[in-house]
C-alpha cells in the first residue's frame, strides 16, 4: 500500500522526518552538545504526542546531530526552574511545577503508542539518562558512555532516571549509578541491560536501529502498539493483573482483518501489507 504524504511539524531543536512508516527525531543543538534547553523540553513532548497521534508512523528513532548524543540539562535552565520568589512556599510550589512539567515533556516518549528506538553516541548524560530511559529499547556506539551527574552538582535526580533505570538494570546497579555519579561505558552498559547493542560508530549505530525500526514497521500496527501497552503496564503491574488486562485488550483490539493478512501472508511466503 502506498504511503500518503504526511505533513509533518517542524521544530527549533529537533530534526524530524518520516519515511516508509519510520520517524527520526534527532536533537538538534550539536553546537550546545545537545543541551537540553527550555525550547528542546517543550519540543519533544510535542514531539512524540505528534508522532502518537500519526497513523502512518509505526516506529520512531531518537537519536542526535553532533559529537554528543546529549550533555543533559542545559546548566543556564536550572536557576529558572527554581524560580526566584522570596517566600519559600511559593518558590517550592514553582519549582514543583516546573518538575512536574518536565517530567510530562519526557514521559511523552514513554506514553508514545509506537515502539521508541535510542540510538546513542558519545555522550550521554543528565538528563538524557532521564530522556533515553523513556524509550523502549536503546542502542550505543562503543564510545558511549553513561552517567546519572545530578548528584555531582548537589542534587537528587527528578525527572524519571531513579524511577525508570532499576525497571531497566539491576537495582543495585542504578543505586550505584545515582549514589557516585560515575561513568559507565558502552560495554558495561550492554552487559547489565541498559542497551541492547553496541555498535563500532555512528554510522553503524543509525544503519542497525534504521534495520530494526523497519522490521518493527512491517508488522501490524494494532499488534504492536498492544504489545507496547501490556509491556509498560505488565512493568508496573502484577502477573494477573497483567493477564486480565491483555484478555480484555484482545477481546476487544485483535483485529481480523490484520490476522487474515497475517495468516495469508505466512502461507504464501509473502511480506505482510497492513494497514496504519
């Protein structure tokens, strides 16, 4: 079936663009080493609340333009997310909704229905361990690197990392992570889960997510966007509660259309054509 042109945003921060029902999203402040500015927090919640609503886009890579994947928190913003109101009441109330704000511009990547790809070189660290900890499955080149710096610069980490990290590694993996701040390679970071895969460069790292995302892309929208859900909700959810929720799901989101095609398409050795 023919892709429609889709009529896409366009953002300051971010490069995005759709082809063959594969979205890239690439951070696009290289001369900042990606920092993650005021502009950039607001863009990707708008971002991926976009690429959730499209239907012709069934997978999505998160990666960067630049030397560095992404520096985390543009240090300039912090003053500002504080806020600068005498009273200590006010000011904490400020602070608190700034942080619950941005916690909402990050986990729009995690509530995106179609399955988000990380694709990460270089640097990675801050708040792009709270940003890349929303995505499904993350990927690395082998001069990554990883590091939770908020306890460095005095402060306990709020915008996802110590929620989300101990559901991806082990837990006193990410307690050692948070309590030292220390850096954590590419290899290591296979090695306790945190990236399925390490590539040589870069240029590696984009063609095997780029192979994966299209993989994912072929197969029925419906059937993965269900299984994006029961994934995320089976993670913060007992085993039954998991398996009445899926009951329910199929009873009312398998789709006969899309296991007829399946079906024909296994029998006669075919590529599947799903619709989005």
């Amino acid at each position: 079936m023919q892709q429609e042109q889709v009529t896409q945003p366009t953002f300051e921060t971010l490069d995005l663009s759709v082809k063959d029902h594969v979205a890239e999203v690439f951070l696009n402040r290289g001369d900042k080493a990606n920092s993650m500015n005021p502009t950039m927090w607001r863009e990707l919640q708008a971002c991926f609340e976009w690429l959730d609503s499209e239907p012709s886009v069934r997978a999505v890579i998160l990666a960067a333009h630049g030397k560095h994947f992404c520096a985390g928190i543009d240090l300039n913003m912090l003053m500002e997310v504080q806020g600068q109101n005498k009273d200590p009441a006010r000011r904490a109330e400020y602070f608190r909704r700034n942080v619950l704000a941005m916690q909402d511009n990050l986990s729009a990547i995690e509530k995106c229905r179609k399955p988000v790809l990380a694709a990460i070189h270089n640097t990675c660290i801050g708040g792009a361990i709270d940003m890349v900890t929303c995505a499904d499955m993350r990927y690395a080149t082998a001069d990554a690197w990883f590091s939770i710096r908020e306890v460095d610069i005095g402060m306990t980490a709020d915008v996802g990392t110590l929620q989300r990290l101990p559901k991806i590694v082990p837990y006193a993996v990410a307690c050692e992570l948070a309590y030292t701040g220390r850096d954590m390679k590419a290899e290591e970071a296979q090695q306790v889960g945190l990236v399925n895969r390490v590539f040589a460069d870069r240029d590696a790292l984009l063609a095997g997510v780029r192979e994966i995302a299209a993989t994912i892309a072929s197969k029925a929208p419906l059937a993965v966007r269900g299984s994006k859900e029961m994934l995320l909700f089976s993670r913060d959810h007992s085993v039954q509660e998991g398996l009445n929720y899926i009951a329910t799901w199929n009873s009312g989101m398998l789709s006969a259309q899309d296991l007829q095609e399946g079906l024909a398409a296994q029998m006669e050795k075919r590529a599947a054509n799903y619709d989005d």
